[in-house]
C-alpha cells in the first residue's frame, strides 16, 4: 500500500445500539446507509444512494448522532466501490469533530468492529 492510500483516522462501524442517522439532502433526499465512520470522513454502502457518485463530487449530507447533535456536511467523495462508497468531510467544524470524537469514543466503548 502506497503511503497516500493510507487513512489518517481510524474507521469504525456503528452498531444498532449507537446508529448514525445519514441523508443526502440535495433534490428529494436520499436515506443513506452509513458503513463506517471517522473524524475525518465516512464510508456509505453503494447501493444505498451512491451508485451514481463520481470522485471528487461534493454531496451535501445531513449527518445525525443523537445526542452529540445533528450536522449539516458536505461529504467529498473519494473512493467508489461496488460494496462501499468513500468520502472525507469537507472543513468540518470544531463542533463536529468533538461530536465525532465522543461518538467514536462510544462506539469503541460499547465493543464496535473497525
């Protein structure tokens, strides 16, 4: 693996008890299927609103985590898969990557894969 290949932060994978709520919010809005997350970035299953992505396309993402708040993003598409779909936030806020940080936190805590 090429060193540029390799990601910054470490993905992990809600779990049921701790699900990331995710919608495209451009046009009528799109349900997403959240694979995994990161502070700077997450992965989307394909199938579930991103068989048309491009690389570097900007989608704008409503991102809800219960109770560390609700955020309005724009995900950069970076890697389209026929399983999985990558993208990295675009300047995320401070607010969103503390959030981000104790969601992650908790998922650790409560045992999620990475």
């Amino acid at each position: 693996m090429r060193s540029d290949e390799r990601r910054r932060h470490v993905r992990i994978r809600p779990i049921p008890e701790l699900l990331a709520r995710v919608r495209r919010t451009e046009g009528q809005g799109t349900d997403l299927e959240l694979f995994d997350v990161s502070i700077g970035g997450l992965g989307f299953v394909t199938e579930r609103g991103f068989v048309d992505a491009l690389r570097d396309q900007r989608v704008p993402i409503r991102l809800e985590l219960g109770r560390y708040g609700v955020y309005d993003i724009v995900a950069v598409v970076k890697h389209v898969g026929s399983a999985t779909t990558g993208t990295e936030i675009d300047a995320p806020t401070p607010a969103l990557t503390t959030a981000l940080g104790r969601y992650i936190a908790e998922l650790l805590e409560r045992g999620a894969p990475s």
